[in-house]
C-alpha cells in the first residue's frame, strides 16, 4: 500500500519499522484502543489464530481471536464511520475439499476443524453487522498461499526440499489451489472498494490448479536442484497410514485434491498475475 501512495496503519503485536505507522496490540489479551479508528477508510483485518502444527492453542484461544476479535473490531469500525472493512478468512470455513469436485462460495458445509469453524463464525457476524450497517464489509477465503513470508506446511516442505528429506513424489493426478501472496493483496484492494463486493464472500486462486507432484517439481526448480528420474510409489505412502490415523491423515493432506473456483472473485475484475511453476522465485 506504501508502494500506491495509501498511508498504513499497522496494528501488531511487536513493533516491525516495515511500517511508519504501528499500533501494538495483541487481541488474545486485550481490545483495540478507540484512537486506532481514527482516520481509518478502510480495515484489512488479518489476525488470526492458525499454522498451529503442533496444536498448542486451544479452542477459546481460537474463538477469542478468529471470532470474537474479529466481531469487536467490526462493530467499533462502524461506530468509528470506517468505510470498509475486509475481512481475510479462510477456504476451511467452507468446509472439507470434496475429492474430484471444484468448489466454489455457494458449497457451503460444515467447517473444517477448529479454525475453519471460528473463521466462519466471524464470517457470519460480520455478515450480519454489514446488513444492519453502512459500512461496507467484503470477506475473501484465500486457498493456500504462497510467496515471501510462507508458512505453514508449504513452507516445511520447501524447507525438506531444499534439505533434500522430501522423497520425489508420485505422478498421482491431485488437484490443489494456490495463490500468490501479491495476488492476494491486489484480491484485497479489488474487493475494499468495489461495490459488488459489499456482503459478499470470494474464494481467491490464481485460477489454475496443480498436482503435488507439480509443486514438488517447482520447489526443486526454484532451489536450482535436479528433479530424481525415480519417485516413491504411492502405495509406500499408503502403508503407514493403515498403522496410524495421524499419518493417514497427513498422506490425505498430502496427495487429496483442494480444487477451489475463483470465478465469482474474477467476475468483478480480478486476473492473477503469477502461477506457482511459472514464477519459481517468488515461492517463498
């Protein structure tokens, strides 16, 4: 936003001088100061409770910051006339990816886990305080992201990758969304200021979608590293899970289709600008 010229306010939680603004704050522990509102247009609301893999955090941490944070926010952006607020929520509160099946923001099921559930609940609140408000509030469910600051399970397999603990995967014919960080930002922009987004949820890809045995070939590109000729049989893989739920459940993970449609979001002028094998040095 620095970059277009829109002065920035950030609210962290430790100071970071990226920023020329900052305001310290973390929602676990307390509310946002009223001054904080003050001259504020628009709210890109972020924070949230995830990328927890070693599952510390417990369910009223995730409800205090994903839910009930985000609920407070909203409220005292419209007492504070804030025109627009955007919401960054997730594809899991639409529930579990269905194997074979492109989803899109009318297949709404039951959340996936914790998070995904009190994304949603934020997600209605929010709905629900824009109908009965001015303010203009917009949600985005972003597929797994990607670019500078990765986190999460991509980010642990770049990091095998690049340490080269990551066996060469199998040619299975998965399917899995992504979305460039700096494409996300330009959803974000889209949808803070366009009209047609008022009330509305879009799902955010860069509009194609990969296997991960492609997402695997394109970590070892960006890393400048050869791809193996051999690969794991996807049987190997199998084997193990029939001995454990977790590493059943991260197999799943690993080889199941996450297949999401963007074309509502694209429907009011979105266009991805990157793809994750055509832009290797922008993965992390």
């Amino acid at each position: 936003l620095d970059q277009k010229n829109i002065p920035v306010r950030a609210v962290l939680r430790n100071e970071d001088d990226k920023f020329k603004e900052v305001v310290l704050c973390d929602f676990e522990k307390e509310d946002l100061a009223n001054e904080a509102y003050h001259g504020i247009e628009t709210i890109f609301h972020l924070a949230g409770c995830t990328h927890d893999v070693d599952n510390q955090s417990t369910f009223e941490v995730y409800k205090k910051i994903n839910t009930e944070a985000t609920t407070k926010l909203a409220h005292a952006a419209v007492e504070n006339r804030v025109s627009s607020f955007v919401f960054v929520s997730s594809v899991k509160a639409g529930g579990s990816p269905v194997t074979g099946q492109v989803i899109d923001e009318t297949d709404q099921q039951e959340p996936e886990g914790i998070y995904g559930k009190t994304k949603r609940e934020a997600e209605l609140n929010l709905l629900n305080i824009g109908a009965q408000s001015n303010m203009h509030i917009s949600i985005i469910r972003p597929t797994l992201v990607y670019g500078p600051g990765l986190k999460g399970n991509l980010l642990q397999m770049y990091k095998a990758v690049e340490k080269g603990w990551f066996p060469p995967l199998p040619f299975v014919n998965n399917a899995r969304s992504l979305i460039h960080v700096d494409d996300l930002i330009e959803a974000l922009l889209l949808v803070a200021w366009d009209t047609r987004a008022r009330n509305q949820i879009f799902i955010a890809t860069d509009g194609q979608s990969y296997s991960s045995r492609e997402i695997y070939e394109a970590m070892c590109h960006a890393l400048d590293k050869n791809i193996p000729k051999w690969f794991i049989p996807y049987f190997i893989f199998l084997v193990p899970s029939f001995f454990s739920s977790n590493l059943k459940h991260k197999v799943n993970k690993l080889f199941g289709d996450a297949k999401y449609s963007s074309e509502k979001l694209e429907s009011i002028g979105f266009k991805a600008q990157y793809s994750f094998g055509g832009n290797n040095e922008k993965i992390i």
